[in-house]
C-alpha cells in the first residue's frame, strides 16, 4: 500500500504540468500550540480543471494531496531548482461556502514549515497532485487491531478467498457449494 501510494505520487509529479493549479490568495498559520504547521489557504480560481479528462472539474477534497511553491512548476526539476521554495501538504479541512462550487478555502497540514524568505517572490501557487483518502482507509483497516480476524480470515489457510482462487485458476466447476466449502485435492 505504502509503494502504491509512492508511485500514485510519483506517476502525479511526472505530469504535474497538466495538474489543476491556483495562486494562493492568502495563507496564514492557524491551529494552537498542539497543531503545528497547520495553515488556512484561500486561493483564486483553479486553472486545468479538467485536466485529467473527466467530465467533473477538479475540486478541493479533503485527503488530496498538493504542491505549495513560490512558482507554478512545469516540470519536477523545477521544484529542485535554486531558491525555490516548496513543500508538500495534504488538505484536512474546507471551509463550505455554498456560492463556491470550487472549494477555493481549505486547510492544509504542511510537510514544513512555511516561510516567506526576504528576497522571495511574494506570488505562492498550489498545484493538487493527488487524492489518498482511499488509501488512509485501506490503511487504517489494515492497521485496527479490531479487524485482524478479518485479515486472518482473508489471508489464513481455510480462506474462502483462497478456495475461490484456486477455482478460478483451473479447477472445474462442482456446483455453487464450490464457493462454501474447500474444493476436492485435484493435482
């Protein structure tokens, strides 16, 4: 799962000149003295919206993860380049505004700190990479303690899941029952 999500990012970065991308209108620190790197973000309208082909423009989620740079990048090396500032944030929070179908209010938790150094160009851009909400879900019911039963049963010897495997790679088929019970030994 964690290589999965690696490669989601990785595969995102790669075409990151084509991701939906906004200028930041203001962003502030926010959150007390537990919630570190916390930050209210309001941005203009987000341009590529429609980048990835869909028929729904892009919308700000909760579990998306975002770009914050002092440019808008075209390409990964652009990140790297020197005296450019940049970090990674997931959003955790909108802030609902019925008139606004884009979500351009959110909070985001930053991987860094982010500060604007003297000399640096005022202008911030985000740029949505991708979403993981799925995967922080996968994650935590692989991870609860109270769902182990569930991954001995799918994972464990006597597993259904198993049985219906070896069905599907070869075994004939001996009726619904098939599905219930451990098919015969054939070799």
């Amino acid at each position: 799962l964690l290589e999965e999500t690696r490669a989601d990012l990785a595969s995102s970065m790669e075409i990151i000149d084509s991701a939906p991308f906004a200028e930041v209108r203001f962003l502030f620190e926010c959150g007390g003295p537990n919630e570190t790197l916390l930050y209210d973000v309001k941005v203009d309208n987000w341009r590529n919206r429609f980048s990835d082909g869909g028929k729904e423009p892009y919308r700000t989620l909760p579990g998306d993860i975002i770009v914050l740079s002092d440019a808008k990048p075209e390409t990964v090396s652009d990140l790297q380049r020197v005296g450019r500032t940049w970090t990674l944030a997931s959003v955790t929070n909108i802030t609902e505004d019925e008139d606004d179908i884009t979500s351009t209010n959110f909070q985001v938790k930053a991987s860094k700190d982010i500060k604007f150094k003297e000399g640096m160009r005022k202008s911030m851009f985000v740029v949505f990479l991708t979403n993981i909400t799925p995967n922080k879900r996968i994650w935590n019911a692989l991870h609860m303690s109270t769902n182990l039963q569930i991954i001995k049963q799918v994972l464990g010897t006597n597993s259904v899941v198993r049985n219906i495997t070896r069905f599907v790679l070869g075994w004939p088929f001996y009726g619904v029952s098939l599905i219930f019970t451990t098919p015969p030994n054939v070799d």
